[in-house]
C-alpha cells in the first residue's frame, strides 16, 4: 500500500490489525506452547532467586481470577512504571482498560509483529527481534488514589483502604518519584523484555496513558543451595531478602492474607485483586560497608553470610523470640524481629514480597545510588505494610536507608478469559452507578 503522506494517511489494514487484534493471535499460544507455565509451577517463595538461565520461549497464561506477577515466581528482572490516565468518563476508562489488555496479552505470549509499509513507523521497536518472545513476562495493572480522587464518577467506587502513601518519619519523599493514576509492573528474564514492553505501551496508547516515572531493578540468578533448596537473592546490604516470605504455592494462605475476597468489606468490582505497597528505598552503601560484620548482623537480625537467624544453622531456620523475651539472642530492634515478631496477634501483617535490587549510578554528592525497589501485596493495607512499617519506625537500620519515592495502588481483578478484559468489573460498576439516581 503506497502513501503518499504518512502523517495524514489512515492506518493500513495490516497495521490495524496489529494495533487492535494481534494479541488475542498470540493468546492462542503462537509460540512453543510447551513451554506455558502451569498452575502447579507456583511454587516456593517469590524472592526465591532465579535459579538457571531460563527459555525465552517460558510465558505464563494471561486468563485467570487473577493477575500474573503477585504469586508466580520471580525472574531476575522487574519495573514499576507509574502514569497519568488521560479518561474523562467511563467510556475513556473502558476504552483504555481494553487497549492495555491487548497490548499485555500480546506482549505476555509473544507474537510476530507485521512487516509495514517502510514510510511508516515500524509497528515494533525491534529490541527483540522479528519475533516478540514471552520472556516469562508478566504485567501487573494496578490503579492509584488519584485515578478515583480526581474523577467525581469513579470516587465511590474507591477501593476503601487505597490512600495516598503518606510520609513515615525516616522518608524523604520525591514528588517526581511517588504515586500515579495507574503504575505497571513488569517482571522477566531480561531487562530489555520489559524495556520493550513498556516502550511498546507508551507508543501504542499516547493518547490515554503518559509516563510520570519509573525504576527498574533486578535480583542475581543463583543455583540451589547444597541441600537442593532454593535460596534467597541477597539485597545490596549483602543479607538475603524475603527468606520469611509466606508460601505463594500456599492457596488458602494466599487468599487470608494476599487476595481480596468477599469477606473483606471492598466493593464488589474489586474482589480477587490486592492492594499494592511500591517503595523506592536508597541504601547508603558507603556507610553500610564501612559498619562492622557483628554490627551490620545485630542491625538485621540474621548471619550475614548462611541467613540464618541468630542461633539457627540455615536462613529457613525459625527464630524463636519466645524463648528470648529480653533480646539476648536477637535484638528486640533488630529489623527482622520488628518487621515480623512471629506471635498469634501479627500473622495477619504479614506481606508477600517481591522487591528487586536497583543501581541507578552516582549521585550528586558522588556516593553510590543503589537501593531496594521494594513491592509487596497483601489484602489489607492497614493491617499489611503500614503496621510492618509503623513498627520498624525508628530501627537502627534507618541509619543506612532512605525511601525516596513510591506509593500505594490496588491491582486490579484478572481477566477470566477471552472477550473479559483487564478492569471490566470497574466499569461495570461505573456505569451501574452513572445509572442510579442519586
């Protein structure tokens, strides 16, 4: 098809259809379905680290009560992207919540894009080549404070603990880096799978989606330990991170304390979703490599080098506080013990985490930046991350770190099958709502 004027020609047919139709293509398992993740691959701990050189071809299905990227496993790469919804009524949302959906199931299970008329823009990037691989990519949509706060239509329909994230007293807090409309997390093998991603949804959906910020991170791919056990990745303060994780494998776990479900009091569209807790934590690694062994141990709570708790041989060992109501064995302020005292009273704070490491170079005043993208999920914001934080205000760890950006999003219900798309409960409710007389 020849054109003469790109800029003012209508979209060809081949474009078209790329833009609006190749995803559900791919949902149908273009490539290698043997390599599709299963249900029964949920296994383990999220922050277990990557364990070998993964396929390119692995995908996880997108259908599903609920969406990829909470409980599955964590690849050695992630992002968070924050946005500005450019959706004035219902139909805007709709339309914005149908095209995101299409991109995510194209980018999740991979496709090949079309071959367009040179004159035009190619419909891809490129950075993957002429074949989008699935790269075990998962995409997370959830929804911030602001999208319902600024939309007199949506703002009864609030999740009814999403809040702004508020200043904790060792925060210092950049407006450039906090909060959103909408935030994406993207997790894969490789970096550039998401890099792709994301440029492939700024470029196809400038109309209804802009880029307020982003940070990427990544954790180490680590073989099993010597009994045969996964490890944990270790953070930039050098401990391993997330060894007291709940069991994501754990079903009915998952629904107490992750998973939002009819017994928890929110509105109806938002059931099988969780609320999401994003930090942007920066370590002061200078001062940290400069603290003695014992000291940086007594700070966390755990042997440096095994994980292990104080008085414990491995970092699956259970510390046993009971036993040491005074802190001889493990500081009373130690940071695991703050974040996770192990009583009957505060299982129901515990969180699922999924942080990576982030380097971003040097900072202004010429010292390392380096810190924890920090994210976890649970069903109960109150109860989950601000207690867990409430309770490590003021540890002696604070010393070492500084959250700088961030914020509190609901991920919204998954998709349950072809023709379902990602936020459709919402605008059902929306417009049942428009349709009530007030």
């Amino acid at each position: 098809m020849k054109i003469s004027n790109p800029s003012a020609a209508p979209v060809d047919e081949t474009r078209r259809r790329f833009l609006i139709g190749v995803g559900a293509a791919a949902a149908g398992g273009a490539l290698a379905p043997t390599m599709a993740h299963a249900a029964s691959d949920v296994a383990g701990n999220v922050t277990d680290a990557p364990k070998s050189a993964p396929s390119i071809l692995e995908r996880w299905p997108f259908y599903g009560d609920h969406q990829q990227g909470i409980v599955t496993p964590r690849p050695a790469n992630g992002m968070i992207a924050s946005f500005t919804v450019v959706a004035d009524k219902p139909a805007d949302l709709d339309a914005l919540f149908r095209q995101l959906t299409e991109r995510i199931v194209f980018l999740t299970q991979g496709g090949t894009p079309p071959e367009l008329n040179p004159k035009l823009p190619p419909a891809d990037s490129g950075i993957l080549g002429p074949v989008v691989t699935p790269d075990n990519l998962t995409i997370t949509v959830s929804l911030g404070d602001s999208l319902f706060e600024d939309r007199i239509w949506l703002k009864p329909l609030k999740p009814k603990q999403l809040q702004r994230m508020t200043k904790f007293p060792n925060d210092a807090l950049d407006a450039d880096l906090c909060h959103g409309d909408l935030v994406l997390q993207f997790c894969a093998n490789t970096q550039d799978t998401n890099i792709h991603a994301l440029r492939d949804i700024v470029k196809m959906m400038p109309d209804k989606l802009v880029l307020r910020w982003k940070q990427e991170g990544n954790v180490p791919v680590l073989p099993p330990a010597a009994d045969g056990r996964p490890q944990s990745a270790r953070n930039f303060l050098g401990f391993r991170d997330g060894s007291a994780n709940p069991d994501s494998a754990d079903t009915a776990l998952m629904r107490a304390l992750v998973w939002v479900g009819a017994g928890h009091g929110e509105p109806a569209w938002a059931e099988r979703g969780s609320y999401q807790a994003v930090r942007i934590i920066r370590n002061f690694v200078e001062r940290w490599d400069r603290t003695p062994l014992a000291e940086q141990q007594d700070i966390i709570g755990r042997e440096k080098m095994s994980g292990a708790p104080f008085g414990g041989r491995s970092e699956h060992d259970v510390p046993d506080y009971a036993s040491d109501p005074t802190g001889k064995v493990t500081p009373l302020d130690a940071h695991i013990r703050l974040a996770n005292p192990r009583t009957a009273l505060t299982e129901k704070n515990r969180i699922l985490r999924r942080p990576f490491n982030y380097s971003n170079g040097v900072s202004k005043s010429g010292q390392i930046e380096q810190g924890l993208l920090f994210i976890c999920y649970q069903a109960d914001l109150e109860q989950g991350f601000i207690t867990v934080q409430t309770r490590l205000n003021g540890e002696p760890l604070e010393e070492y770190l500084k959250p700088i950006g961030g914020g509190y999003f609901y991920v919204l219900p998954g998709a349950q099958g072809p023709g379902d798309y990602l936020g459709r409960t919402l605008i059902e409710a929306a417009r049942k709502s428009e349709a009530t007389p007030t």
